[in-house]
C-alpha cells in the first residue's frame, strides 16, 4: 500500500503570510485563473488562517464563493480566449479543459484553512469517521462516515486513505453497504457481504502495519538522538578560565595548545585566524595574540586567502582533530557527550554557531563528526 500526498498536503508548504494589527496570520498560496472581460489573468490567490481571500482584493470566504460561483475566478475556460501571466507571457487558450469545480476549488481552500489553523481537514474528519465506524459498526456510523467522505473534495477522495494501489475503494465499501450498488471502472455492482469484510480486513491489516512500520528501528541506529541536546555556549571568563570549565572544553577559544606542521597555536581560534589571513606578518601577530577575541579582531582587519570560504570549514574539521587527538581528555569529554546533538553559540557568526534561533551549527556538526571519528577508533575496523 504505497502512499501518496494529497493535493491540500502539499499546498499548505507553500506559505504566506499577511500582517493584522501587528498580528502574522499565516497563510498559503496557489494559482487560479481570473477572468477580467475577455482576457483570463494566471495569477495568485492567497489563503489566510482567518478565513480570509486575497485574489486581486482582500475578500471573505463566503465572497470568494460569490466570485467563483459568477465565473470571475474561472474554471472554465472559453477556447480562443485571450490569457496573460502579468510581465511573464500572453497566449490564446486552445482546446482548453480545467480539472476543478467552484466546488472542488472551494472545498481545498476550505481545508487550506484548516490546515493553517492545526484543524483536522476534510479528510483528517473523514478518517477519524471510518474509525467510530470500525469501533461500533452501526448504520448511524455508517451515516456519519458516508457524510464526512462526501465532504472531501470529489477529486481528493481517492487519495484519502494514501494508497496508490487500492485508492479510496476499500473507504468507498464501508460507506456503500452491503446490498448497494457502487460503481468500480465504470461498472456497476452490488456490495456483498464478502466484499464489506474483505474492506474491514484491509483497515486491520493496514493498522497493523502502519503500527510495525512506527515500532521499527532504523537497523543502524535511531534517527534522532536519544539523549538531550548539549549547549556548549559562547563565555567569556574576565579572570580566566575556571579550573573546570565543564563542556566548554569543547570550545575553540578553550587554552588547548596544537600543533599544526612545525607552529604550535594556544588554541584552536588562533589556529584558524592565523591560516585564514594571506600576510605571513599578520598570521605571526594572530599568533602572538593574547585572546582568542584578539586573535579574531586582528584577522577581521586582514586580508583573507583567496578561497578560504571555500575551505574554511575542511580547515576546521582538520584543526578539531588535531585537539582531540592531541589531548586525550579533551576527547573523553568530547565522546562522553554520546549521541546528543551539540549546540554551539556563537555571537559572532551565524555559520559557525547559532545565535538565537538563527544559525546553521557547523562547528556542533563538526565536533559531532569527530566524536563519530573517535568512536570509531574504539572499534578496531580496518577503513
């Protein structure tokens, strides 16, 4: 039973949003055809969480019905019409066929809604029928599952249940009965006791699968980490560092001395500073720097090697390493952080660091490709 997307699914990722009062109300977004005189405009309709509708003007929902049920959002189109996308191309429509209704247009928006306010949509209302069904198959239950299929939009139906394979027609036995006609690839045929169990069956094993799938662990490993993620913040010690720092240890500016080729660095910040400057002068002077911050003030003043963008981060990766292996307990405190995901701060770049909910966290990525590197030294593999 492959699954599939809905088509409301997917439009609710193509997100909006429009200002109240100082209020963000999300919104989402998709194409319509609008009809001014003759010509038919490709354009923007926008969706908002407070029911509202922008197409070519703010409007309610029960106006937008207005304006699709007068056809001047369009879902027919006339052949030979004029149609323009605005500053993009103008054409004429040849034999030209819409696959929506106003009903089906308005049926998706009504669930765009939901979805934008966290309600269960259409669908979501129609699945969570099919289960009161299944717990206590009554003809009243039977009823009320039969109404919530029918308001999904028609063209959605099939894709309620997201299998590729069988479609909506297990949904569609449970609604029609047995004893009742239903239409499968064009013909007609009377629902029998067999098939309304063979229906049910399909929800059982279909449950009971979904649940295995949920219950399985990747082979390698979970996915996310299990332990809680590990904050290794940005500190500044006016008087030094503290006799136990803690996990600050992981830190580049943390006084641990490595040595690359025959220059040894007091810390890792004024490893990279000094390799990240063309002047061999200035690299000598970030070298001498007392801080790691005078360290970063000196380079910020210098010229930096042509491409070092580029490398900056293989530069890093390999100055991490020289830390962990040259100071074994540094290491230990590095893998004693096991899975959890590593968080680093930083206020002065948000490629490096995170500084409140913006950053991208290479140097937490690559700490935690390093610790993955000393494991696996532990575990005696020949790469």
């Amino acid at each position: 039973m492959a699954g599939t997307a809905t088509l409301s699914a997917v439009a609710i990722r193509r997100r909006t949003w429009r200002n109240v009062d100082g209020e963000r109300i999300e919104g989402t977004w998709r194409h319509v055809f609008l009809r001014n005189g003759a010509t038919y405009f490709l354009t923007d309709l926008l969706i908002y969480a407070d029911g509202m509708v922008d197409c070519w003007g703010l409007v309610t929902l029960e106006e937008f019905a207005r304006q699709l049920a007068s056809g001047r959002v369009a879902t027919e189109l006339a052949d030979g019409a004029q149609a323009s996308a605005h500053h993009l191309a103008s054409w004429k429509f040849a034999e030209p066929h819409m696959w929506l209704t106003p009903e089906m247009l308005l049926g998706e928006i009504r669930d765009d809604i939901d979805q934008l306010n966290g309600r269960p949509d259409s669908t979501a209302r129609c699945l969570a029928a099919l289960d009161a069904f299944r717990s206590q198959p009554t003809e009243n239950n039977r009823a009320a599952l039969r109404e919530a299929y029918e308001a999904i939009p028609e063209h959605l139906r099939i894709y309620a249940l997201g299998d590729q394979d069988s479609k909506d027609w297990p949904l569609r036995v449970l609604v029609t009965g047995p004893g009742h006609r239903i239409t499968r690839r064009g013909e007609d045929e009377v629902v029998t006791e067999d098939m309304h169990a063979a229906a049910l069956r399909y929800f059982t094993d279909r449950e009971q699968q979904r649940q295995r799938y949920a219950d399985k662990a990747p082979a390698d490993g979970p996915a996310e980490p299990v332990e809680t993620s590990v904050l290794i913040n940005q500190t500044v010690f006016p008087r030094g560092w503290p006799e136990d720092p803690g996990i600050l240890v992981l830190r580049n500016e943390f006084p641990a001395p490595i040595t690359i080729g025959a220059l040894t660095y007091p810390t890792v910040s004024h490893a990279y500073w000094a390799l990240a400057v063309a002047d061999e002068h200035r690299q000598a002077d970030i070298l001498r720097a007392d801080t790691p911050y005078a360290a970063q003030k000196l380079a910020e003043n210098s010229t930096l090697r042509n491409g070092w963008p580029q490398a900056r981060t293989a530069i890093m990766t390999d100055l991490l390493r020289a830390k962990f292996n040259q100071h074994t307990d540094l290491a230990e405190a590095l893998t004693s952080t096991r899975t959890s995901r590593l968080i680093y701060t930083e206020m002065g770049s948000t490629f490096w660091g995170q500084h409140g909910q913006e950053g991208r966290n290479w140097m937490g990525r690559l700490l935690e490709l390093i610790r993955s590197e000393l494991a696996v030294s532990k575990l005696n593999l020949q790469l």
